[in-house]
C-alpha cells in the first residue's frame, strides 16, 4: 500500500463547498463516455431490511480511472467510499446527500443535452421538492430556458418554488394549478415525485417533447401511465439492469405487452454517438433516471481529486 497516498473524510460541507452543477455535468459527460466503451462496471442498488426500513447499497468500477466504491445508506444518511484501483485502499469517505441531489440533476442534464431539441426554450416540472431545484438547474444549464411552469399538491410550495428559482436561475417560473398546465406546450418535461399514481399521462405527451422521469426508483410507483411510454419513440435508462428491477412505470408497460425491454437504450450510448436519440423534431424521448452507482462515484472521484488541490478535508490515518 503506497504511503504518500492521502485519505480524506469529506463532509456535506465540504462537499457542498467544492460541488456545483457544471461540475456533476463536466464528470457525467465523462463517464457515460467512458461507460460506452467498456471501462465502467456497475452494480444496481441492493436493498437489506434494517429494521423500519432498509440498507440501500451501490457499486461500481472504473479502473482507468483508479477509482472503485459503492454508496451506502440507512435511514437519509448517505454516504460514498472511495478506494484507489492500484493498491492504495480507502482513498476517501464522503457525505452524499448533496452530491446525490445534484448528480440526480445532472443526470437528467445530460440526457436533456444529447435528447432534447436543441432549440428547446420552455420547461413544465412535477414536483417541487428539493430534487425538483437540481433537476431545473441542470436543464437550464444545458438549453437556453426561457420559460418554466412548475406544478405540485401544495399550493404554497409551488409558489414559493417559482419565487427561489425565478431568483435563482433567472428565468421565468410561474407555479400552476394542474399538472395538465405544466405540461402543455413545454419543450422539456420533468417528473421528480415520489407518486404512485402516474403524474403524467398519455394525453398531456406533445410531439417533439423530451421528457424525464427522476423521481420513481420503485417498483410499486410510476410517474407515467403506460400510453405516455407508447407515445415514446425513444426510451433510455442510465442502467438495464437497474430499471428492470426498479422503473415501475415500465414494468407495468411490460407486464401489459406495451413495451419490451429489447427496445431500451442505455444513455451512454447516445452520449457517446453510437445511437441517435431523434430523427425528427417531432420524436417523443424519454429519459427513465433511476440514479445509479457509477454516476456517484464519477462526481466523488472528481471531489477527492479537487480536494487534494485544495486542501479541503479531514486526513484519515
């Protein structure tokens, strides 16, 4: 084991210190990249009883990188270990909630950047929790957004959901009263709920959307009805294995004979250009994000290595 290798424990303030938006796309660009040609091993999320609810676990590989880990957490307290691939063990242990957030965003980000139009200027959002800020930053950081209507139950929390980021990202959010207004004419549309009935339904599916679905990694909730799947021309997922075990929405659609799980393509793919997500500016895409393992550990090696440059953590011994 080398011994000039530093190991760092990085807290959500550390993290939250050194994580922005463009540099959780910046790193998931580069891995879906890398995932297209072979050098990213991914493990879905396990689930383990634990006593009122369970222990989530996640893992992936990424040996030209020299990074390996998994995420882990119990109970809202996420945490990511990093390990070197060249011997040097633990390289570091770092709080993920935030960086989850944000890579959940990004995620959604990048498929927005290879599938949506390009001229796409206007954005309708379901949900308008605290996943729902990443998912919009990252959509404006990929398009020039000019308009966004956001819809959830609470009317207070819509509202002052359009207030922070009409603030934030300087666009023009207004909240609605259905989720029907958020979604007609919009360009790019977002699910981000924790639903178990379909927030968007077949009817509510314009031609040339993109939509992504963030929100549902359950197999007893889905965020689309089984005729806004149909409606789609293309489906992607960041992981098969993972959206088979967790997209409830599309295990529905198959369980009816509306969709197989031949026809899905992995995002990586399309990021890479070995497939093309539209033919036309009339195609429906639909990004299915179940958030996956070696999303997180792209951003936490990026983390560990800034943190080095700048000093920023605790040293393990």
């Amino acid at each position: 084991m080398p011994d000039n290798v530093k190991r760092l424990y990085l807290t959500e303030a550390d993290v939250n210190e050194m994580l922005d938006m463009n540099l959780a796309l910046e790193s998931l660009d580069e891995v879906f990249k890398a995932r297209s040609a072979g050098e990213v091993r991914n493990e879905p999320r396990h689930r383990l009883a634990a006593g009122n609810g369970s222990m989530n676990f996640m893992a992936a590989t990424w040996p030209e990188k020299g990074w390996a880990g998994h995420k882990s957490y119990v109970s809202g307290d996420f945490r990511v270990t990093l390990y070197g691939t060249n011997g040097e063990g633990l390289l570091a242990l770092i709080g993920a909630g935030r960086m989850g957030q944000v890579r959940t965003g990004a995620a959604s980000g990048i498929a927005t950047k290879y599938m949506a139009r390009e001229n796409s200027s206007s954005v309708g959002i379901i949900g308008s929790g605290y996943q729902a800020e990443t998912q919009l930053e990252a959509v404006c950081a990929v398009r020039d957004i000019k308009d966004v209507k956001v819809f959830s139950r609470t009317v207070e929390k819509r509202e002052k959901f359009a207030s922070t980021m009409s603030e934030r990202l300087g666009v023009n959010v207004v909240a609605v009263d259905s989720k029907e207004a958020a979604a007609e004419g919009m360009d790019v549309l977002v699910a981000v709920t924790s639903s178990v009935e379909p927030v968007i339904t077949g009817e509510m599916v314009e031609p040339g959307m993109h939509i992504n679905a963030a929100g549902n990694n359950s197999w007893m909730k889905r965020e689309l009805d089984t005729a806004a799947i149909v409606k789609a021309d293309l489906v992607a997922c960041d992981d098969i294995d993972q959206t088979r075990i967790e997209c409830g929405e599309l295990m529905r659609a198959v369980e009816v004979g509306r969709f197989s799980w031949e026809s899905m393509v992995r995002l990586d793919r399309i990021v890479a250009g070995l497939r093309t997500a539209r033919y036309s500016d009339d195609d429906v895409t639909l990004f299915e994000s179940q958030g996956v393992a070696f999303e997180d550990l792209a951003v936490c090696g990026r983390l560990y290595e800034l943190a080095l440059e700048r000093g920023i953590g605790m040293e393990l011994g």
